[in-house]
C-alpha cells in the first residue's frame, strides 16, 4: 500500500512558505479582523491599463458626441469579451471618471448621470426597463404596462441629468436560441428590438456589455447590430505572442506597488521575477482583469496566514483553489516538477 507522504503531486511540488502559517487559522478573531481589513483594502485598489483606459475615453467621447443634442440617428456601442477581462470594472471606471471630472470643475457630482444596470437570466423587455427604473430610484419601478414603463424612463433621463445608459451581462439576451422552446425565441426577440427601439426613441446613449456570448446575441439581431459600431475591444496580451504585453509587467508591477501602499501587505511583493511575471500572466491568460482578482485573492490569502508580503506559496494555492476551479488554467506554474530543485 501506497502511503499518502509518498504520493507525488499531479500539480508538482508546491512552495513553501517564508513567513507566516502553512494555513490560516480563522477560528482566531485576529485573524478575522485582519482579513477584513485587507478584503477592504484590496477592493479599492485600481491600476491605471492603457486599453482599458482606452475603452473608457471611447464611451466618454460617445457619450460627449450625444450631449446636448438631438441627433438624426441615435447609435449605440457593443462590448463582447471574455468573462473575467475587466468589462465591468471599465464600465465602473466610466461613472467614476465622470464624476470626478464633476468634483474637479467644483460641481456636485450626479449619481445618475451614467446608469449601469445588470441583467439576469430571467431577462424580459418588462424586466429590463424595470431594473434600469430601480437604479433610478424609481419607486413605482414595478408598477406599469412596458409602454408605461418605458415612457417613465423617457421622462426620467432629463429630469435626473441621465447622460448614459450602460447595460452589462447582456449574453443573457440569448438564453432563448433556435433550439430552445418559442417562448424563450420570443423573449430574445422582444428584449433586443426593445434595445434598438431605445436607441431609436434617442432616450440616452446606450452602452450594451456581455461576455463572449454576448458578441452572439449582437450578431443575432441584425438591426440591432448595425447601430452598434465597431465593438470596444479588451484583448488578452500575452509575454511571447503580443508586443505590447509589456503593459502587463507594469500592470502587475503597480499592482504590487499598491498592495504595499493600500496597508493590504507589510512588504511589496516581487512579481518581477521572470517566472513569477510569466506565471501570473499565464494563470489568468493576459487578461487584466483576471490578473486583478487572482493578485487581490493571493493577498487575502496571504494576509489569513499572518504572512509580510504575497508569496510563491500564496500564489500557488490561489492558482490550485481559485483559478484551476475556475478553469483559467489546468496547471500549476508555480509549483516545480518533482526531482527538479
């Protein structure tokens, strides 16, 4: 019989730990407490990224181009990306922008001047305008026939200074394909013109945001899809395949830089070592957004074992709990082969 110390790892050999405990131990309220605090700190953390930045000025100068005016034709943009890439956070980084710009001119920022609102994969044309309604604190937002409640958000776009309209999780448009039954057809079919006939009333610019799926259900309604223009695009960059793949060494290394200024670790981490850089990017696939939650995780995780900073070990367990089951990655980079020192 094999005992369990002499089985190998399929994964390789794991790090070992510097500093800190091999395991947290959250039955300590220290612990809690100092989990909780770094939770806070790393949810505030945000890296400026060119293309994301990018993807932002692009919806800001469509949202300028519409200001103020009435034009012929109302078009809209399209974001279709892959899950995990960042397009919430971007399309958060648009309201925020904006109000600040707001504080920075001395003005009174407006929390409705950009409205984001997710779908769900319950999704009707009722839904839809009912939950853009709620984010603008309508309360009779579920009271209505759908002519009423879209004359309602037509009423409320001036009156509250909505300036845009920013739909995400919109992939779940297209739970009602071909081979589903009529009524999920019909569904699909009556939220999509729903969306085209916003645009054609010019209630607000409008911003549609989904994952991969998404960039279907564009294509599905054709109508639909030409007022939407070329898509806002976020692309994985990779070390060996992308020239501009050094945006992600500066990504991760102010990310660093900001787990250390933000009080999330006591000491900033190296991730500039060419097989921690390469490991990091490979786990989340060049994307950043990717990049973001596996790094704030690490620093969870390191900060649950009383750890200084975000170690190799931290890493690992993160890569085998978090992005492995979360089908990013189906190995392990920072654990070595067995017999390799």
């Amino acid at each position: 019989m094999i005992s369990m110390a002499s089985e190998k790892d399929p994964l390789g050999r794991m790090p070992r730990p510097l500093t800190g405990r091999f395991q947290a131990d959250y039955a300590d309220k220290a612990v809690q407490d100092r989990v909780a605090n770094v939770t806070i700190a790393v949810d505030g953390i945000w890296v400026t990224h060119r293309p994301q930045e990018a993807i932002v000025g692009r919806v800001l100068t469509y949202r300028l181009g519409n200001l103020g005016r009435v034009p012929k034709t109302m078009d809209g943009l399209c974001m279709g990306q892959q899950s995990q890439s960042a397009k919430s956070s971007t399309m958060e980084r648009v309201k925020q922008t904006l109000m600040q710009e707001a504080i920075d001119a001395g003005e009174e920022p407006n929390p409705f001047q950009t409205i984001i609102v997710g779908l769900d994969q319950k999704t009707s044309l009722k839904s839809v305008m009912q939950d853009v309604l709620i984010e603008m604190k309508d309360p009779d937002w579920d009271y209505g026939t759908e002519k009423q409640l879209k004359q309602r958000i037509k009423n409320f776009v001036p009156l509250l200074g909505v300036e845009l309209i920013i739909i995400d999780e919109c992939q779940h448009l297209g739970k009602g394909t071909k081979s589903d039954d009529d009524k999920a057809g019909v569904v699909f079919s009556d939220v999509t013109d729903a969306l085209k006939r916003l645009l054609d009333l010019k209630i607000a610019p409008i911003v549609l945001v989904g994952n991969e799926d998404a960039a279907v259900v564009f294509k599905r309604n054709q109508q639909l899809r030409v007022r939407l223009g070329l898509p806002l695009e976020l692309p994985a960059l990779r070390t060996a395949l992308d020239p501009e793949a050094i945006l992600l060494r500066d990504f991760i290394t102010a990310f660093a830089t900001q787990l250390k200024t933000s009080g999330a670790v006591a000491v900033e981490p190296n991730f500039t070592h060419e097989t921690i850089l390469d490991g990091i990017i490979e786990v989340a696939g060049g994307y950043v957004g990717r990049i973001a939650r596996f790094l704030k995780n690490a620093a969870i995780h390191a900060s649950a074992r009383d750890a200084v900073t975000v170690e190799p070990y931290d890493l690992s367990c993160v890569t085998r709990g978090y992005a492995i089951d979360s089908k990013w990655i189906t190995t392990d980079p920072f654990s070595k082969p067995h017999g390799k020192r």
